[in-house]
C-alpha cells in the first residue's frame, strides 16, 4: 500500500534546503547583510557556511569583474544555525587591480567569526601547476557517500590514504544544482565545501583528537564549476600546543588546481576532572 502523506519520511535536512537558498543574502543597507535562512541543527553552526556566506557579503561591495584570490577567517565563538547571522563589511580599499575587504559576522550582538578577503581583478600571466592531482578514480566508477551537513552537495569517496582516517581526507564533490555563471557564487560554494572535513583525522590516536576549527584560509588559483566534479585532498601537518594545522588541495576533475587551503583546529587530550 502506498504510505499517505503523513507516512511520508521526512526529508533529511539536506534536501530541505538549497546552497542557492543559503547564499541569497538580505541586504539591509550599505555594506550590511543578512543570512536569513535558518533551520534546526543539532551541532554549532557549520563554518563551511558563515564562510561561504561572509565571501558572498564581501563580493557584493568590490567593483564588477573582480574576483576572490584570498580569503582568511577565524571562527570566534559557535554560532546556531536557527539564528539568522548579519554580515557587516568595512572596504579597505580599491586599488587599480585589488580590492580588500574585511567581514564580521554576528549573531546575538557578539562576534561570531571574522574574514579578511582580497579580490582581483583577472589578469592573463604566466600560467603553471607544479604537482599533478592526487591519483584516485573517476567519481563515476565510486558510490554515493552521504557527506552530512552540505545541501545540494553530491560526494563520493575514493581509495583513501590514511585507511585509519575516522573521517575521509580525499573526496570528490560536486553541487547537484546547476550554477549560474558566476564566478563569485562558484568561489563561495567552494569555500562552502572547503570546511567539511579535517586533515587531522588522520592522526587521532586513541588519545587526542582534533576538536573546533580556529582558522580557516583558501588560496582561489583558477576559476571552477561547482557543478561538475572537485576532488578535495587534505594532509595533516603538524600538531603542537594544542593545536593541529593541515593542508589541502582542489582540483577539477581534469586535474587542475583550483585552490589550496590551510586550517587549524584544537588537538588536545581530555583531562580527566576530579572527583567531587
């Protein structure tokens, strides 16, 4: 029998909600914008998210044709996703080829994560990609792997290279919905993906384990489509203090690079509290 309308499971929260949705921000006034999609989430709001969204702020006040080389953030207190976050942008200053911005983004009144980002406007130079993609098979030949947290985000999971990994460092991604052509969206919907998984899984050892992200930077080399397959890698680095850095790449499903990225998180041991 076919299940009523009220039988129906509900959808995951990844199909209620659209990327496009995400990053159609509220302008409210000058260089002042609003996230007003919100929705139930069981965990802090995710950074790929205020990220993605403090780029689309900040490219919505440089000048037409430039486009996000850099961008750097720290992520300052978790944020909810159930509150809508505003996005206040001070322009630094527009030269002849860059602009710099720089995005706070708030919730409550306090300060929840701020971005430094630099655009530029396109210029044809010299042209060269040292390193070849990491080797891994088509995502045509891989099954679909559920990536929790990202709408409209299609991933699948190829041979990975730490095996021990408790979360995939290697994996290929591509936007379910088709794009416009718009360089700026494609670069926020990247930044979006770039923060979904860590580098340092790889290095959990029973013991320590990376925890909330501090710092999150990405490198825009080339322009891509985020409607066709990107295959993001991620290598840890280093652990140190507390803390655990990690590197990574994406390239297009051609293999070439499109951005690089760096993050650091909190690695520590848990301490065991006294008795009372």
């Amino acid at each position: 029998m076919r299940p009523t309308i009220s039988e129906q499971p509900e959808p995951r929260l990844e199909e209620r909600h659209s990327v496009l949705e995400l990053l159609d921000l509220e302008e409210l006034d000058r260089d002042l914008y609003r996230g007003a999609l919100v929705f139930d989430d069981p965990y802090p709001l995710y950074g790929g998210q205020v990220a993605a969204q403090a780029l689309r702020a900040a490219g919505g006040t440089v000048p037409e044709g430039r486009l996000p080389h850099s961008l750097h953030g720290y992520f300052l207190r978790g944020g909810d996703a159930a509150r809508p976050t505003i996005f206040r942008v001070d322009r630094d200053r527009d030269g002849r080829s860059f602009s710099a911005r720089r995005v706070v983004a708030l919730q409550g009144g306090e300060v929840i994560f701020n971005m430094s980002v630099s655009f530029q406007r396109p210029a044809e130079d010299e042209d060269r990609q040292v390193h070849p993609a990491p080797d891994a098979p088509g995502p045509e030949t891989l099954p679909d792997a559920e990536m929790p947290r990202l709408f409209s985000m299609d991933s699948r999971v190829p041979p990975q290279p730490y095996p021990a990994s408790d979360f995939p460092t290697r994996i290929w991604s591509r936007c379910v919905e088709p794009l416009p052509d718009d360089d700026l969206l494609h670069a926020c919907v990247l930044t979006y993906l770039s923060d979904i998984s860590t580098g340092l899984t790889a290095l959990h050892d029973g013991k320590a384990r990376s925890g909330s992200s501090l710092d999150h930077a990405v490198w825009f080399h080339r322009p891509v489509r985020m409607d066709d397959w990107v295959l993001m890698d991620l290598v840890p680095l280093t652990v140190a203090s507390g803390r655990g850095l990690y590197s990574g790449t994406i390239h297009s499903r051609d293999g070439v690079l499109v951005a690089s990225l760096t993050q650091e998180c909190l690695f520590r041991t848990p301490r065991e509290r006294p008795a009372p």
